[in-house]
C-alpha cells in the first residue's frame, strides 16, 4: 500500500535526524531498509519497481524517478529531489533498478 503523508514525514524526520532539510543517499537507504525490512525482498522490490521501469533494460529514466517522487509525495519539493538524484547510482541518465535494489536491500 502507499504511504500515507504522515508516514512520509515520519520517514523524513528519522531521516534527517540533525534537522537541516537535506537527506543524504545514504540516509535514505537506511531509512527504505529499516521501512522495508523482511518480509520485503529483492523479489517484492523488484515487483514494485517493475512498474516504474522500462522491461528491456530494468532502468528507469532519473526524471522519470523524481518526477515519481513529486507526484507522491506532497512534502517533497523540486530542490529535496534535485539533491537526492544527485546521489542516485546512474548509468548515463538512468537509474539501474537491480543496482538500485541491491543498495537498498545492502
């Protein structure tokens, strides 16, 4: 299920733990593996992102990502995500879902 708004800011505030605004990738990562800690999996991860991503490469374009991350989330703003998809692993302009999900999963 998505969600909820509440839910993100929770993620946000455990993510930002000094407060300035900015998430780092790393943070990120950390928060998205404590939020989907088993019984997600690569499987399930893969199931979810295969919506987003093109079949014949498993990569989804990075403004495909953040334009994603804005429509659904009402809290994050263009700059948040400028500054997350400079972080994002990119083979050109792409992001790799499988690489994507190995970080996540660590």
């Amino acid at each position: 299920p998505p969600l909820s708004v509440k839910e993100t800011i929770a993620m946000e505030s455990q993510a930002d733990k000094d407060r300035t605004g900015n998430v780092s990738f790393e943070s990120f990562l950390d928060v998205l593996k404590e939020k989907f800690a088993p019984p997600f999996n690569e499987e399930k991860l893969e199931k979810a992102f295969g919506v987003l991503r093109n079949p014949q490469n498993k990569k989804i374009h990075i403004d495909e990502m953040k334009h994603f991350l804005l429509a659904y989330n009402e809290e994050c703003n263009q700059d948040a995500v400028n500054d997350f998809a400079k972080n994002v692993p990119l083979d050109g302009q792409d992001v790799d879902i499988d690489k994507f999900i190995k970080a996540l999963l660590g």
